[in-house]
C-alpha cells in the first residue's frame, strides 16, 4: 500500500516538473519556426485579391499557415522594434501584401523580385505577413 | 494683378493640401500587460494600421490578433486559441475621431492631450468607447500614445485562467508614429 502511494506520488512530481519544464521552459525557447515547415507559393496580386474578394474564405485558406510570397518590392521599412519590414507590390495602388521579417534585412533592395517565407496573420487593408524571411 | 492672382492661387492649394494630409502608418506598436501577483504577462504587435485624417481628426488603428508576440510560445498560443479565437475573429480595431482635434496644432512641436471617441471592436464586440491619450507632433512627424484598461468580460472573453494569472482587466499601451 505504502508502495503504491509513493510510487502514485512520484508520478505526480515527475508529470508536474515536466509539464513545468514543458510550458515555461521548452516553450519559452521553443517559438513556431516557419523555415522548417511547407508553405502554400502564391503571388503578392493573387493573395490580396483572395482576402479582397472573400475575406471569410481567404481566412480558411491562408490564416496561420506558412506562406510563401511572390512579388516585386515596394518599399522598405524598420518597424519600431527595430525589425526590417517589406511591402510588396500589387495591381491595388493602395493595398499590398506587408511582411515583417523576423530579422534585420538590410539587403533588400526596391523594385527587386523577391520571394517571402512567413506565416500569414490576416488582412487589414493589406494582406500581412509576420516571422518572414527571403527565401533565395 | 495676375501675380497676385497666381501667388492667392498658390497659397489656397498649398493650405488645402495641408488641410487634407492624412498620416498613416503600417508598423505602429499596440502592447498588452496583464498584471497578478502569480504572473505578469506582456506581448507586443509591431504591425498596426492606423490613420489619422489631420482635417477632423478622424482615427482608425488595425490590429490582426495573431501578430501579438509573447516571449512565451505556449502563452501566444493559448492567448489565440481559448481567449481571443483569432482564427474567427482575426481583427480588433477603433473608428473614431479625435474630439478636441483643433487644440491640436499639427504643424508646431509638442505633446497635445487628445481625446478619441468611437467604437472599438475586440473579439467580435463592439463597444462606444472614449479614449484617453496624446499626439505628439515632433519636426513634422506625428506620434499617438494611450494607455487604458479593458475590461474582459465585456468583449465576452472567457478562458479559464482569468481572474488567477491573467487579470480580468488588461492594460493596453498604444504607440504609433506616422509618416
């Protein structure tokens, strides 16, 4: 009986430190990496007009998935954490498809053609795209 | 006469384009803070929309859910999942206006109070809200900051932790430079 209980109790330390470890640690070391994972190619035009032209759609399609975006850059900027950002062009004047790189990148260059592997985080007023990085 | 004309011409579009400039921004910065004695917790979007029409005073800020970032992964994916469904509701944003947007000179250095008022939509609620805060006006560039409370329950946000180590009530600091 005395076994059982010592043995019960010892679970429940090992389960605790390892959930502990699992959620406070691991996960604190341990944030999605879009690099390693498959992504959806699409072009710059043809993502903003998927969430233009249906938003809810759009939504299942792309929301939270690794994207991998075509298209020419518009402009680029430093966001106010410091990180490299890129808008890429698209046929709409006024909209486009704004990647926040998960790094600095000072190599890109306006009007070149690039392609940018990210998670897509939905639509306002332009498609955006966070954790991104060129893809050679 | 015809110069007078022409300078009169001149000065009326310039005053009409100042008049109308709206300033934007792509990459303004919207933190929350959750304040209990067990934790406090912290996350940060780097990539709000937001306009201001300097003519009225007009305000609109764009938030997409899944660009708030905590230094803790299992955090950001619990704060999406059971407390904001980003997956159904993607998008928090504010409409409104400044309502004291003439005490604000938009072309002389300093730091105006200025109140917004409109309707702010978190978690698919939305509610008429009045909003606290400042717009600085710094060598041509323009900044907005507030820092206010949201109550949870209001915006119909359930998770299990509120009350224990998330507060019921969040502080929200907003941070954006225009161009």
């Amino acid at each position: 009986m005395r076994k059982i209980i010592l043995s019960v109790i010892i679970i429940f330390i090992i389960a605790g430190t390892g959930y502990w470890y699992y959620a406070f640690v691991y996960m604190k070391n341990n944030h999605r990496n879009v690099a390693n994972e498959k992504a959806i190619s699409i072009s710059a035009n043809d993502l903003l007009k998927a969430y233009q032209s249906n938003e809810i759609k759009a939504n299942i399609d792309y929301l939270n998935k690794a994207v991998t975006v075509n298209g020419i850059v518009q402009e680029t900027m430093v966001n106010q954490e410091g990180k490299t950002a890129v808008l890429l062009k698209t046929t709409d004047a006024f909209a486009g498809v704004f990647c926040t790189l998960i790094n600095t990148d000072t190599s890109i260059v306006v009007n070149s053609t690039v392609n940018i592997k990210g998670i897509c985080i939905g639509f306002s007023g332009d498609v955006k795209i966070k954790d991104a990085s060129l893809i050679k | 006469m015809k110069r007078i004309i022409l300078i009169g011409f001149f000065l009326v579009t310039v005053l009409a384009g100042t008049a109308q400039k709206i300033w934007s921004t792509r990459t303004g910065q919207v933190k929350f803070f959750s304040k209990t004695p067990g934790e406090d917790i912290e996350a940060v979007n780097n990539e709000v929309d937001s306009k201001i029409a300097q003519a009225n005073g007009q305000m609109v800020f764009n938030i997409l859910i899944k660009g708030f970032r905590f230094p803790n992964a299992l955090m950001q994916e619990h704060f999406n999942e059971n407390y904001m469904e980003s997956a159904k509701f993607p998008r928090a944003e504010f409409k409104g206006f400044i309502i004291n947007n003439t005490s604000i000179n938009y072309t002389k250095n300093g730091t105006y109070n200025a109140t917004a008022e409109g309707n702010i939509t978190i978690h698919g609620v939305t509610k008429k809200v009045s909003i606290p805060g400042t717009i600085e006006v710094k060598d041509g560039k323009i900044t907005s900051k507030s820092v206010f409370k949201v109550k949870l329950k209001e915006y119909q946000i359930k998770g299990s932790a509120i009350g224990d180590t998330v507060a019921p009530e969040i502080e929200i600091t907003v941070n954006c430079k225009y161009q």
